[in-house]
C-alpha cells in the first residue's frame, strides 16, 4: 500500500477532528499564538462560498460537469468528499474534486472590496477567539488577477481588515504574498511590481499551488529582486505527498541567493540527517501543518517525523494551512493534535508557541510583547 492509502480516511478524520477539537486544555487556550501558515483562500468553506456567491448574484460552477451546484447541500458534499490534494488538477476522470479545484473555485466569488473585507475579518474573528494575537496571513494574488478581480479591490478589503482586526480585536497581522509556481515567473515578476504600492501591509514573498515539476529555483529572479527590495521570503516545499528532498534544500540553502529565511512544510527533511543539520545550522524557521500531512500519509510517520525535528531542535511552529479544506481544522486544533500524537509536554507546547513568535517577522516590540506574556504562563508539567 502506497502512504496515500495507509492515510487516515475521511470519516475517521472528521472523527478525530471532533475528539480532538472537544478537549479541554487550559494551557493551549490561554498562550498567545502566532500564526505563521494560513490561506485566506484555504478558509473559503462551502457556505462563505455560497454567502458570497448569493451576494453577487452568480452561481457557482462544478468544475468537473459545467454545472452549477444547484443548492448549498451539493456544494457542501462536493468540500466533503475532496480528493487529497491530486497532484495534477487534470485528472477528470475522477468524480470528486481535487484539493486545488475547491481552493480555485473560491477565488471566483470574491467580487467586491466588502467580499475581500468580510473573509479577511471571518478570519480574524476567529483568530480572536483562539488567542491568536498576531499573524502572517498568504495570499495568492495572481488566483485573484487572473478572475478579472482588480489589485485595488483585493487590497483595500486586506487593508481595512487588518487596521480594524488590530483596534477592534487586538489581532495584529502582516500578509504574505505567493506566487502560484504553476504560473510563469513573468507573470510572478509583473504581480510583484503591482503588490509595492501595498507594502504596508505586505512583510513578504512566499510560493505555493501545485508543486508537480515547478521547484522554487524557476522564480529565482523575483525572488532576489523581492530580498533586494527588503522582503522577507519564504516558499512552499514537499507538500503533502512527498517531493524530491531537492526542493527543500533549495528552499533552505540556494534562492534568492542564500535560501530563504523561512522554510514552508518541508516536513520529510527528517528522513535525511544531513539536510536537518542544514536547517538547523541556518536557524530557519519551518511552518509544520500537521493535518494537512495526515490527509495523504499515515499518522504514525507525520507525527515521528514532527518530533523528530523538533529533537532535533530545529525551530519549528504549528500552523493550520487550509482550515475549509481540512476538516475545519485551526491552529487550535492543529496544537492538539500534536500535543496528543507527538507526546509533547505543556513545557514543549511553550517551545512551539515561542518558536513561533520568534520566527514571525513582527516588529521587534511585538515580539518581546508576545513572549512576555507568554513566559507569564505557568506551563505545569
Ligand atoms: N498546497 C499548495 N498550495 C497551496 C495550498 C496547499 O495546501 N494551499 C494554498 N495553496
Ligand atoms: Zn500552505
């Protein structure tokens, strides 16, 4: 059996998702979290989808019949049953949608600068109540370009919500943007130089979408401009399924010329001692999403691999990734999990909620306002 088919199927997730979710656990509810690996796209569940498609008066189309979904019920099945992130969106001849088509369909709604406001605060709002105080939010601006919506629109709905997030909800955040490497680096290149006006509210320049042949080293060029231009870079590597460990050790050593200065996933480094002790050295962060591995490889191989890294004491944080797409699963849910699987300690816990606020790109005062109230936490055993 392939690691695919010895994955946790989708009822016992949702299974594990309600177990795990209805714990108590006063410690993780009362930290500060950061949260460095979230898709305001990947929180487009079934219903905002259908709210925001209502709204506009559009209908929403099933990408595999040219159908629209003809009520909220079918749409909401079609989230349900997804096929694990399919490498290849092309593969019809299955009934289910893949990951990636879900995930596209959601950029199709978003019309309005209110409809851009709206996700962003859903977000925050849900941030707020798991003590979520900062966070660095990825958004694919070329998904959004490419429906005909405008950079405008896109941004002053970002832009509004997190002025108001931080006053309102004391929620701070800085956006991350990708570029989606199944587009051309001309097109990352022309969507970089129409994302400056905007660098108030973007610390940085990630790469994610469909990691089949597209290794970070092709954007390299945009990459280094983006450094050179004071942002931070981060990038996509060995999602889900595993890669060629190549395209971690790019990530971590060669683009923009020195590696990045965040590794997003990369999870299956520790099968390799040498490519750990590389991170390690460098001190680069890794963004961990543990149920977005349990998808497609089994719980006991995710979880040894997560402790593994962090043995190894490598600088890793606990993040949610696509929250609509995977169960409904937060930064909350995401920390339980591990808590629970990796054996980690309250004391550990603290480890990975200060990695994360130590990796995050906040102003140095956030950060020391963060890991203060922390540290005031007593852990207990
Ligand atoms: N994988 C790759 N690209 C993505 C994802 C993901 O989970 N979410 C949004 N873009
Ligand atoms: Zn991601």
């Amino acid at each position: 059996m392939t690691d695919v088919e010895n994955a946790l199927p989708v009822a016992s997730r949702a299974d594990l998702r309600r177990s795990i979710a209805s714990t108590q656990d006063a410690y993780i509810a009362s930290i500060p979290k950061v949260e460095l690996h979230i898709h305001i796209e990947g929180i487009i569940s079934a219903d905002l989808k259908w709210k925001f498609s209502q709204r506009n008066n559009q209908t929403i189309l099933n990408p595999r019949t040219g159908q629209p979904f003809a009520s909220l019920a079918e749409l909401r099945d079609s989230h349900d049953t997804l096929k694990p992130r399919a490498g290849n969106r092309m593969d019809n001849t299955e009934e289910t949608l893949s990951f990636f088509e879900a995930y596209y369909g959601g950029f199709e709604v978003l019309k309005t600068k209110e409809d851009y406001y709206e996700l962003a605060m859903e977000y925050y709002e849900h941030a707020d109540e798991m003590n979520v105080r900062y966070a660095e939010i990825f958004f694919d601006p070329q998904g959004h370009t490419r429906v005909g919506t405008s950079w405008e629109t896109m941004m002053q709905g970002f832009r509004e919500a997190t002025w108001d997030a931080e006053q309102i909800l004391n929620v701070k955040s800085k956006w991350i943007m990708c570029f989606l490497r199944d587009e051309s680096p001309e097109s990352a290149m022309r969507h970089y130089e129409a994302a400056l006006p905007y660098r108030d509210v973007i610390v940085g320049v990630g790469l994610d979408s469909n990691e089949v042949g597209r290794p970070a080293e092709l954007f390299e060029e945009v990459f280094v401009r983006a450094r050179k231009d004071g942002f931070r870079i981060t990038a996509h590597c060995d999602v889900g399924t595993p890669y060629p460990l190549d395209h971690i050790r790019q990530v971590a050593c060669s683009i923009a010329g020195t590696g990045a200065d965040r590794i997003d996933h990369g999870l299956n480094a520790a099968g390799d001692a040498e490519l750990m002790a590389l991170i390690k050295e460098k001190g680069l962060g890794m963004t961990i999403c543990p149920w977005s591995y349990i998808r497609h490889q089994p719980m006991d191989k995710v979880f040894e691999r997560i402790r593994a890294l962090f043995d190894a004491g490598i600088v890793i944080s606990i993040a949610s990734d696509d929250p609509a797409f995977m169960e409904d699963t937060w930064v909350w849910e995401n920390l339980l999990v591990v808590k629970k699987y990796c054996g980690f300690t309250n004391l550990e816990i603290q480890k990975l909620a200060e990695n994360a606020i130590k990796m995050s790109w906040a102003k140095e005062e956030v950060k020391s306002h963060l890991l203060e109230l922390l540290y005031g936490i007593e852990p207990g055993t």
